[in-house]
C-alpha cells in the first residue's frame, strides 16, 4: 500500500498494537476520530477518512468550539482506516510513544469538493460526533501548517470541551486509566488529563426528567 509508506515506515508493527494497514475504507466512507495522545507533548490527532485513507492533522491545544478560535493544526502522514480503532498503548522508544484515547469519533459531512478543498488549502465539513457537531474549517497557512476553526451555528459555544468532556468517548476512561488498564506509564499519561475529572455518570445514576407539572402538582 504504497501511499501509507510513510505511516509503515515510522512504525515497527513487532512492537507497537497499533494496526498495520488493511481495510481500505469504513461502512460510511467518511469517517471522523479524533484521538487524544500524550506523546513526548499531549495533542490531538484530527482524522478526516478520505479515498481509503484517515488523513491526520495533530492539533497541540485540540478543537475549539468556539469560532473566535484559531487552532493550529499540523500535518502528519496519512493513517489506515483501522487505526480510528486504536485506543491504549504505543511502547516508549516507538514512534509516538504513550497513551492513545478515543476522544470523539463519528462521520462527517464535506462541504464541497475534498480534494479540491485538500490542495486548495481550505477543507470545510460538518462533524457528526458525539462530543464535536456542527460546522468546521482548516485553512491552511503554510506548508504543514493549517488551522482548525469553528464556524458559527448553534453547537457554537465558548465551554472548553476538553476540560469538559476528557474522558474517552469509547469506553470513559481517562488517559490514566488507559494507561493502568493496558501497562503504560500512569504518572505521564496523568500529565494529559485536566486536574478536576469530570466523574462518569451512569445512565442509572442520571437526574430523572421531571415530571409534568400536572401530575407533580397532583402529589401535594
Ligand atoms: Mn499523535
């Protein structure tokens, strides 16, 4: 698969669980991940599937919901469909070692033509996911360098989700607890999650709708 070279290339498949390539695309054909790693710096991988391929932006502060905005964006190499998959450990010493979270993943709706977007250097796409929805842009600066922006529509906001939502949208694990779970480092991965966790509610444990008035009224 001549076009993941470069993702083949850098990776040792004897050492890390991260997947070689082998599906060639997703049931929807535009699938959306992005995944939370705490590497050598914590940053945020933004996956687009486009033409059989995850292509990868690392995003250092992560996504912004809100449009005032400007998250910088770097290119990294192309990723196999697989990998949207991938939540757990990749051995220090390997490239990219760390923990790997699963911190929001769904599909995505272009707003245009993709690879004219992609060489053109503006990509605009509506995101389906659990924690991002709504209206997005890269734009592209200079070489490698893009940035990640909110459009304005009603999932605009100015709540910093990643303070908000940290835990993996998967299995709710926070990077600590990947890394206990799979045998990584904890104290590094801890350095990735926010300082106050947001615990997990259970659906059980959940604020039950109130009642209609009528009938609240009629218990008194
Ligand atoms: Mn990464």
């Amino acid at each position: 698969m001549e076009r993941l070279k470069e993702y083949q290339q850098k990776r040792r498949f004897t050492k890390t669980a991260e997947p070689a390539p082998k599906k060639k695309s997703s049931r929807s054909g535009k699938l959306f991940v992005i995944q939370k790693h705490r590497a050598s710096h914590l940053h945020y991988d933004l996956r687009l599937e486009m033409d059989g391929v995850l292509k990868s932006w690392a995003v250092p502060k992560g996504p912004s919901m809100d449009p005032a905005v400007r998250r910088l964006a770097m290119v990294v190499e192309d990723h196999p469909i697989d990998y949207a998959d991938f939540e757990g450990i990749i051995p220090e010493g390997e490239y990219g070692g760390g923990t790997v979270m699963i911190w929001d993943r769904g599909t995505y709706i272009a707003e245009g033509d993709l690879a004219a977007g992609l060489s053109k250097g503006e990509l605009k796409f509506t995101l389906q996911g659990s924690k991002l929805k709504g209206s997005w842009v890269l734009v592209r600066t200079s070489g490698r360098q893009w940035l990640l922006i909110k459009h304005r529509d009603q999932h605009a906001s100015a709540d910093d989700i990643t303070l908000s939502a940290p835990r993996s949208v998967l299995t709710q694990r926070s990077l600590a607890e990947i890394a206990k779970d799979e045998g990584g480092n904890v104290a590094k991965a801890a350095t990735g999650d926010p300082l106050v966790l947001p615990r997990v509610v259970s659906r059980k444990d959940r604020p039950k709708r109130r009642a209609p008035a009528t009938s609240a009224k009629s218990t008194r």
